[in-house]
C-alpha cells in the first residue's frame, strides 16, 4: 500500500483536474481512491467509505498511475454489457419503469448504479452502473432533467447590487480573514428516498415525478466559510428559530474557540476577533425579531446578510448539498443513521472533493 502523501504537488492537481473533467463515475472513482490514499486512508477504510470491495481498491492502488491517466480505464468495460442475458435485459426494462417504493426501497428515483444492485441480488449478474447505462440507452433511454428556472422572479436591480456588496465583502476575506470571515448559512434535507429530478424514460418521453420525501429525512443546518471552505455542520430536528439561534451561537463559539488557539483571550475576542458576516436566505425563521436582538447583543461580532428574493446562486453552500445529494443519490441505505453517519463524513470530516468552480443552474454559481 503507498504511503500516506507519496503523490507529489503535481500529480494531486492532476488528479484533482482529471476528476473534474471525466464524465465516468467509475474512472471519477479510481482517482478519487489514490487521492484517498495519499491521505493516509487504509484500503478498507476506503472501501468502506467508497461502499466498494477492498481487492477493487487494492487493484488501483496498485495499478492507477498519476502519471498516466489512461492507466485508470481497464479496457474491460467495454464488452462486459454482454454478461447481460435476454432475461436480464427483460427484467431491467421492467424495473425502470416502475417505482423503487414497489420494491421496498425508501429512495424516490432509480439511478443506473442502483438499478445495477438490484438487478445484481434478482438475476445473479454482476453488472456496474455504466453498463446498465449503455443497456438502457441501447434501448432508447434517456436520463433527463426536469425544467427549473428561477430568473422570472427575481430581481436584477437587488441582485446586482448585492453582487457588487459580496465581492468587496469576499475579497476583504481572502486578503484578510483575521478582520473579516464570510460565512455562508443554509438549511437541507437528506432523504433515503433522495429526490432526483432526472430518472430514465423512453425518448419522447418524460415521466412525471411526485414530490414524497417523508421517510428517513437527516435535517442539516450549517454553515461554509468562504476564504478556506470549512465547514460545520449540525443535525437538527426541523429548521425554526430557535433551532437557528442555538446553531448560530454554536458556531460562534467555534469561531471564539479557534481565536482562544492562536493565543489570544476569550474575552477580547468580541472587539477584537474578526467581524463575522453570514450570508443566508429569506427563511421566517431566520428573521424572527427577538432571535435578531439576541444575536445582536449577545454576539455583536455577527452580521447577518440576507441574499435578495429567490437567489440561491449567491449562496456558496448550495454546492455543497448539491454535491453531497449527487453523492448519495447512488447508494442504498439500511438506516437513517447510516445515512446520518455518512453525511457527518462528507460535510464534518472533509470526505467529500468539490468542485467550487462547477455551474449549476439556480445553485452556488453566481458568485464566481
């Protein structure tokens, strides 16, 4: 096994670059496994974390070269789909049209790598994701995203004028986080019936989608700091006002705690720590008057920044969820605290690679 930090500086960026350009989930996999690695992480805490086999770890370990991106495409995958029998294809067919509820799971869409697991435990034929996927478009499915556009109701004057408000404030934070921190502030549901607004159907065609998502929800509440991307993140029970003032104080006390670290006194750190600003949307909750008073005496280093009506793009922590949901989107989950288990990994434990530069329609990209 390689010992922690045996890739050099340019071997991780390129790694890093490749994982942002390769459309393969399973080649996106393989790097993501060296990187891993390179972190001291042991195979079978890999493949516990990836949800893979440790000799699949072990084989790439071994054989991926940061040297030679052609080395992670094993040139098997290609013929593999023929494993798939007649009867394989029938019953598969049959599955994507059908919900996953009738088959006793809790997520709400089928993605390729799940419908590769189910196949797997009905016909006995081991197939990955991007095999089922070429089955599926070989019979004229598509994976399609559903219509979502918030442009017609926001306001260009407000945003522009925000815009212009948040890069003096994310510039100010760059050059000197020990004056200024922006942080910013969201509310999100897990669900292990995750809802994915693209699922497969025939060409010409677009199902309709139902917006249940009741069962085994992780509500989360927290917050990403913009000039390092730390991030904390707290379970919650439901977002309301006084759940958002118990978090904002939790997170103020972090901050005071990291200031007490570098060698300064707990009681200067009001006057003296860095102001915090907190960006964050319109929610009631987070608006309710006598929550803002305490705020406001209690920990008067903290500004609240509320982004203008129906701009989640401003928000950098929607890239998060997003890419925390993605991740999660293809995996089956026993319990709601496996799943719970898993989240405070991806957002707690720095589990989890973003891409900060990536576009996403409507979600985290408008500040950049």
């Amino acid at each position: 096994m390689p010992a922690k930090n045996h890739l050099s500086q340019e071997q991780k960026e390129r790694l890093l670059r490749a994982m942002r350009k390769n459309e393969n989930p399973q080649i996106r996999e393989r790097f993501l496994i060296l990187l891993l690695m390179n972190d001291g992480k042991t195979y079978q805490e890999i493949a516990k974390f990836l949800g893979i086999s440790y000799p699949t770890v072990a084989y790439w370990g071994v054989h991926g070269d940061p040297d030679k991106m052609e080395s992670f495409a094993d040139g098997r995958s290609q013929g593999n789909f023929r494993k798939a029998t007649a009867k394989y294809e029938e019953v598969l067919l049959e599955v994507v049209e059908k919900e996953p509820l009738e088959y006793g799971y809790e997520f709400g869409r089928w993605t390729a790598n799940r419908l590769a697991t189910y196949l797997e435990q009905v016909t006995g034929i081991k197939l990955s994701g991007s095999q089922v996927r070429r089955i599926l478009e070989r019979k004229k499915y598509v994976y399609l995203w559903a219509k979502y556009s918030l442009e017609d109701q926001q306001n260009p004057v407000q945003r522009k004028a925000f815009k212009e408000k948040l890069t003096d404030y994310l510039k100010i934070s760059k050059e000197a986080p020990e004056r200024l921190q922006v942080w910013f502030w969201d509310e999100s549901g897990f669900s292990l019936r995750v809802v994915r607004r693209k699922t497969w159907g025939q060409k010409g065609s677009r199902k309709k989608i139902t917006g249940q998502r009741r069962r085994g929800r992780v509500n989360i509440m927290g917050g990403l700091r913009y000039n390092d991307k730390k991030r904390i993140n707290f379970v919650i029970k439901k977002g309301d006002a006084d759940t958002f003032y118990q978090q904002i104080r939790a997170l103020h006390s972090f901050l005071k705690q990291e200031w007490v670290e570098i060698g300064n006194l707990a009681e200067n750190f009001p006057e003296f720590g860095p102001k915090i600003l907190i960006v964050l949307d319109n929610a009631s909750f987070h608006k309710r008057k006598d929550i803002l008073a305490q705020i406001e005496a209690e920990m008067p280093n903290i500004r609240l920044e509320f982004l203008p009506p129906y701009s989640p793009d401003f928000n950098l922590i929607e890239l998060v969820w997003h890419s925390v949901k993605e991740y999660i989107a293809h995996r089956l989950f026993e319990s709601v605290e496996q799943l719970e288990d898993l989240l405070n990994k991806l957002l707690n434990e720095g589990q989890l690679i973003i891409n900060w530069s990536r576009k996403i329609k409507n979600k985290g990209n408008a500040i950049y």
